[in-house]
C-alpha cells in the first residue's frame, strides 16, 4: 500500500504548470555565462591537449601563426584556413588555405573545432600550388584560442536566458508547461496508473489473505506472548521428548510449522540455525551494521526490480560472510532475458590490493540483429560509509570524499571503473544540481557540482540509502543501478552508429522487464518559442510491454562525438533535468540540452 500512495503522490504532482527553482536558475546562468568567457574554453581547450597526450616543446619559438578554422577537409587530414591581413581574415593569396595534420599532430584533428580561430606558437612552413596554400606545423610550443563560436553561442543563450528568468520572477516562479511538455507527462502518468493499478491488486490479493488467516495469527501471537513470558526462546528444532510429543498443543504447533516450511519452501533448517548463531553475536558496530544491511539492498534491488536471479546458495554465503568475516565473498546474479549477468563481489580485492566494499562485474551481450551475440564487460564499484553530514564535512565534503575514493584508492582503476558512494545522510547535498526531485538527495555524477569544465559523466557520485527513509531508500539504489544496467555498461558515443539505441539489450528502469517494444516517433515538435524543430532520425523511441514506461534514446548535438542519452521520464531519468525546461536533459559529456 505505501507504494501505490507513494505512486499516487507522484502522479498528483502533476500540473499544467511547475514550480522553478529560482537557484537553479541562477546557477544555470552562471555556467552559461561562463561559456561565453574566452579563458573558459582555452581552459577546455588546454584540457583537450592534455588528455590526447600532445607533446609541446618547453622551448617558445620565435614565430607566431594566426589562423581561422573553417570546415575540415575532405580527406578530413586538416582543415581549411584564413589568415589575418591586419583588418579582416581573408584566403592566403586568394587561394584555398589548408592547414595540413596528415603527418604530424594529427590528433589536433579532435581536438581543434572549426569555428575556432588560434594562435600557434610553433615553427611553421608552408608550400604554394596552383588552388591551395598548405601550411604544417612544426615544433608547436603553444596554442592560444583567440575567439571560437562557441563563445557567441553563449552569449545569445544568456541574453535569452536571463529575459525568461525575469519573467518567471514576475510571475512567481510559475512557469506553465508546453505542449510538448504536456505531452511527455501524459505519457508518465499512463506508467504510473499502470503500475497503481498493479500495486493495488496485489493488495487486494494480499487483503483477502490476511483476512483468511488472522484468526490464526491471532492465537499464534498469543502463544508467542505466553512462551516468551516463561522465559522461552526461539529455536528452529521443536524438543522431541515424549513429554513434547503427547501433548496436543505441541503436535498442532509442529504440524503447522511444517505446513509453513511447504508454504515459504523453506526446506532447509540449516539456515534458521545459522541465523540463530548471528543472533547470538548480538549487535556490531553500526558501520559495518550498515555496510552488511547495503548488501543486501543490492541483491534485493537486483532481484526484485530488475528481475535477476541469485545463485541458490546465496542466502549462505551471506551468512558466512558475517560469521567468519571472510573477504572476496562473491554471489552471482542472471538475467537471461536482459543478456545481463553479474558477479556481485563483497569486499574484493582490486589489482592495486584496495579493498572496495562492492563490486559489480557485469557481462553483457550486443543484440544485434544479424543474431550474432558480442560479449562485454563492465565494473562498477560502490562503497559504503555510515557517515552523518557532520563526518562528511570534517573529510573535506562529498565530493571531496568521491574523489578521494576515485583517484585517491584508485578505485576507478585508472578511470575504467564508476565509483559512486552510497550514504544514509539526507541533509548532505545542500545545493541540488538538477531539477528532478532525487537531486535531493542523490548525486549521480550528471555534471560537476563544483566545475563546470571537468564534467563527471556518471563516472562518480553519492546514493542517499536510508532504512528508515522508507519511500525513497529502495527508488535512489534502484535508479543507480539502472544506470548502470541501461546506460554506463557500453560507450556512450553514437556518431558511428546509425541511430541512438543501445547495443545492449533494452531494459525497463521502473519494472525491470527486457519486453520493450519500438514506437513510431512524431517527425517534428513544437520548442519552447513555439516554433516547429524536426527531429533528429537517429533518436530511438522505446516503451515497456508491461508498466509502459517510455524510454527515449537520443544524443547530444553539441558534441562531436554525440554522446547517447536516455530519457525515462522526469522521475527516473539520471541525466540532469534543467530548471526552466524539467522534461529537458543535460549532456553528461558537456553539460548542453536541447536535443530533443
């Protein structure tokens, strides 16, 4: 029953208009404002450098190279070029002026935009013919970004941006939604009726059964009441002596919990006397108290939402797992239908001896339509800590502790490994970055929260994970793990494909099912000016079979690489929503919108 009501909550939230968050808002602004100074994307640029590993000499040269970008080649080995006459960027003698990369610094070619005009300190020669003036680079000690389209861009989103953030002020800080906003929450409210629907006939169900045995239960309470107030404990072996044996009352109790044993299938008393033994130790300290409990959230999540499978042991390794205190306790998961298979790891040991407290190992399989089926794989680290916001605050904030257990502990292993922290804290994120109601209390690594250049991509964030919080522990672990299941298990980059869908196959974030069927999309939409956009032929429109949950696949036009997106309506989308536009995600990869 509290998730039907915990469902209806979310389906009355629903308006024809919503409420902005003024200091999302804001922050928005400053980042769009940022973008339109130059030392924004000479710091990106000199990021770039960085990351492809291009050698510059620590030696200036004498000379310096002024050119302007325009489209890359057709060979695309270079780029064409103007140079500055002292007014205006013009040809080089009239002629076509290439900047030629096919020998040296070819990896400039990812790293340089057209558009972007530069600075080269560097040795430099160039050659005349007929059509073109090629120039080559040699010796490059720096390279100094001038001015780029991205900066105008900027500058035009501010202007646009503040005039909107005037007029929600006026206005209370109501905006009214859109029609294609409208249209997007129609489609939600239709999976949210479909899984109330679920809920309350399974509490219909389980109404009619209490009814049925509450007289039992009944006098079974006031047994236990009778034999705890003689001083009787819980055992799973009944006594047999004959004093126990010819007593009616005992012979009723034993029937019926062998009865009980058929009902549950719990065939093996085995397991009630290990369990007895844990409750024998009494309590552990809290943090490994809530360390073990996490466990077991995850196989429960696992199991329950995403419909995996545990090995049949796996109640016992757990048990040993606490008796013994053993290490590299592993316990494998299947989902035969989503090609997903997990070997969940508790404390494992990585190759740099670091002990983490999870790690998932998921081997995937591509569903490709030929048939053929590549296989994959995908780590991902978690780690928990019982810390209150006082523990946080004393190691420096969450996000330093993030990073120290991504690049301190290595726990990336050299950034090939997510790395997210799961916390009870529910006061921990002071200053939310994304509009959807778990930015909260989650951080997913959507964007930086402190950086608005070295942006995360999912790679590392917090998981707020409380037993008491009981409406939202399960959907925050639910959500990361879907990530990880829908979207981190395979590169995000779509420019190479021929449309935005996964390789892997589909899975439903809100049921779990693997029965996803294709959509015929709407060719073109109305955006927030009212004007008609088309859309672009690569998105991928998807909806669950079963709690028709819609699931859209999508990319970035902002990026070169096009980096792929998944939409899954505003409450379990894990891309950042804006504040003006909630049905509208940010690129984990750059931090733009606007792609759908």
């Amino acid at each position: 029953m509290d998730t039907a009501n915990k469902l209806k909550g979310q389906l009355d939230s629903f308006d024809t208009s919503v409420k902005v968050n003024r200091d999302l808002v804001v922050k928005d602004l400053e980042r769009v404002r940022e973008r339109a100074k130059l030392e924004y994307w000479q710091k990106k640029l000199n990021l770039k450098i960085q990351d492809n590993d291009i050698q510059l000499t620590t030696t200036r040269c004498s000379l310096d190279l002024y050119l302007h970008l325009e489209n890359k080649t057709q060979q695309k080995d270079g780029f064409f070029v103007l140079i500055w006459n002292g007014e205006s960027w013009v040809k080089p003698d009239n002629k076509s002026g290439i900047l030629s990369l096919r020998y040296r610094y070819q990896v400039l070619l990812e790293v340089l935009e057209p558009g972007d005009t530069l600075k080269f300190n560097c040795d430099y020669n160039y050659r005349t013919s007929e059509r073109a003036v090629l120039f080559n680079l040699d010796n490059v000690h720096s390279i100094e970004l001038i001015d780029c389209q991205s900066i105008q861009k900027a500058k035009e989103a501010f202007e646009k941006e503040k005039l909107i953030g005037k007029s929600l002020a006026k206005n209370g800080w109501v905006k009214p939604l859109s029609h294609q906003e409208i249209e997007e929450q129609n489609r939600e409210k239709a999976s949210l009726l479909n899984r109330i629907n679920y809920y309350s006939q399974n509490q219909e169900i389980s109404e009619y059964i209490y009814k049925r045995i509450e007289p039992k239960y009944r006098e079974l309470r006031k047994l236990i009441q009778h034999m705890k107030g003689h001083g009787i404990m819980p055992s799973s072996h009944f006594p047999n002596s004959m004093t126990f044996v010819q007593n009616i009352n005992y012979q009723a109790v034993h029937n019926g919990y062998k009865v009980l044993r058929d009902i549950t299938k719990l065939t093996d008393d085995e397991l009630l006397l290990n369990l007895e033994q844990i409750d024998d130790m009494g309590l552990v300290n809290m943090p490994l108290l809530y360390e073990r409990w996490t466990l077991i959230q995850l196989i429960l999540v696992l199991k329950g939402s995403f419909r995996f499978v545990p090995q049949k042991d796996w109640k016992y390794k757990l048990i040993e797992a606490v008796k013994s205190n053993k290490t590299d306790i592993n316990i494998n998961l299947i989902n035969d239908e989503a090609k997903r298979y997990i070997s969940l790891w508790y404390e494992k040991s990585l190759s740099n001896n670091k002990r983490p407290d999870f790690i998932l190992d998921l081997t995937w399989f591509s569903h490709n339509i030929d048939g053929s089926n590549e296989r994959h794989f995908k780590r991902f680290v978690l780690d928990a800590k019982f810390y209150d916001k006082l523990t946080f605050d004393r190691a420096g904030g969450m996000l330093s502790k993030i990073n120290e257990l991504f690049d301190g502990k290595n726990y990336s292993e050299n950034n090939s490994n997510p790395v997210f922290l799961i916390h009870p804290c529910n006061n921990l994120i002071e200053h939310p970055i994304t509009a959807q109601s778990w930015g909260k209390h989650s951080f997913l690594g959507e964007l930086n929260i402190n950086d608005d250049v070295n942006l995360f991509s999912h790679d590392r964030g917090a998981v707020f994970l409380n037993p008491i919080e009981r409406s939202l522990y399960s959907d925050e672990l639910q959500r990361l793990l879907g990530m990880f299941l829908q979207y981190k298990l395979e590169d995000a980059k779509t420019s190479d494909l021929d449309n935005d869908s996964s390789q892997a196959v589909p899975i439903c974030i809100r049921c779990g099912s693997s029965d996803i069927k294709n959509l015929k999309k709407t060719t073109r939409y109305r955006n927030r000016h009212g004007d008609w956009v088309e859309r672009t032929p690569k998105s991928v429109w998807m909806q669950c079979c079963e709690c028709e949950q819609l699931q859209i696949y999508n990319h970035c036009a902002s990026d070169k690489s096009s980096t792929r997106l998944i939409k899954n309506g505003l409450y379990w989308s894990y891309h950042s929503a804006r504040a003006l536009e909630p049905f509208n995600m940010k690129c984990p990869s750059c931090g733009e919108w606007g792609a759908w």
